[in-house]
C-alpha cells in the first residue's frame, strides 16, 4: 500500500493557487479514475486500487504548513512507512511546468514539507512541480496567487505529467 500525498491549503479561497497544485494532482488522479475522497477531521482521503497498485490519496486539510500532522495520522492509522509516501508540492525555485522527482532529502524551504519530515523524517518521495518564481511579489504572497490565465495550460500539462510519472514510481502490487 502506498501513501500519495498533494500539499495544498483547504477552501475556496486557495483553490486554483500556486501552492495547490498537489492537491490539483490528487484532483486529476480522483477524475481519471473515479475516486471520491471522503472528508474527516484533519484530511480527505480515497483509497483505490489504480493500475495494480493499492493507493490511499491524501489532501491534509491542516493548511500547508501543518501537513505532517495528518500524513502522520494516517500513515500510523495504515502502518504505511515513509518509504511508501509520495509527497507531491510547489517548488517555486523551478520553472513552471517542471517536475522533478527526488527521493529523500531536505524541505528546501518548503514548509509543508518541513512539515511531514519533522514527523516521519526525510525518507519519503517527492513529486516537485515548479511554480515559477517572482522578483516582484514576495514568495509567501506569490505561491497564494491564482495562476494567471496563459499559466494555466502549461500547468495542466504539468499535471497530467505528474499522474502519469506516479506510475513510473510506484511499482504494481505482486500477486
């Protein structure tokens, strides 16, 4: 069983925002294969079966920068180690539209997942889409700004990037 994490912020309000785009991923993969999440306390959660791989999608629903509380919840709840947690995020030090998979290693300054690493340490994955960067908007405002409209196409394409890249990374069960 594996742990898909998308790191964003609950609400209206932060929907279609840089900072979102992990939970427009866990969005994407819910309408690509008709998953529905189902709201509790600190996160909304689903659990599939998707290409032969058994997979629990997870939105924490404790804003961004308290995200590890809720991968630790249910990680414990489903004795899922950090090996077997994809945490997918911004990365506003990357151009927008690119992915980057990393294995293991520190936040990079991204408090969500400062956030998760403080709780079950720095052996989980990470899917990074780039979000771009402005000299002009501080970092904490701009990853809260909507994406601008001629930004939105090459984000989409991010994303179904990003799905399909899951399943280069996550072997299908045996059996």
């Amino acid at each position: 069983m594996w742990l898909i994490v998308g790191l964003g912020n609950p609400g209206r309000k932060y929907e279609f925002t840089r900072h979102n785009v992990g939970f427009m991923v866990i969005d994407r993969l819910c309408r690509d294969f008709g998953i529905q999440l189902k709201e509790y306390d600190l996160y909304m959660m689903g659990r599939a079966i998707i290409n032969n791989r058994d997979l629990i999608l997870l939105k924490p629903l404790t804003y961004m920068n308290q995200s590890g509380i809720a991968v630790k919840k249910v990680c414990n709840n489903f004795k899922i180690t950090s090996e077997k947690v994809l945490v997918i995020h911004d990365d506003i030090d990357m151009a927008l539209g690119k992915i980057r998979f990393k294995k293991k290693g520190s936040s990079g300054g991204h408090r969500g997942v400062q956030s998760i690493i403080d709780v079950i340490g720095e052996s989980f994955m990470r899917l990074k889409i780039g979000i771009g960067r402005s000299r002009e908007i501080p970092p904490d405002e701009y990853v809260l700004q909507s994406f601008k409209e001629d930004e939105i196409k090459i984000i989409d394409i991010a994303i179904t990037r990003t799905v399909e890249r899951i399943f280069e990374i996550i072997p299908p069960d045996k059996g």
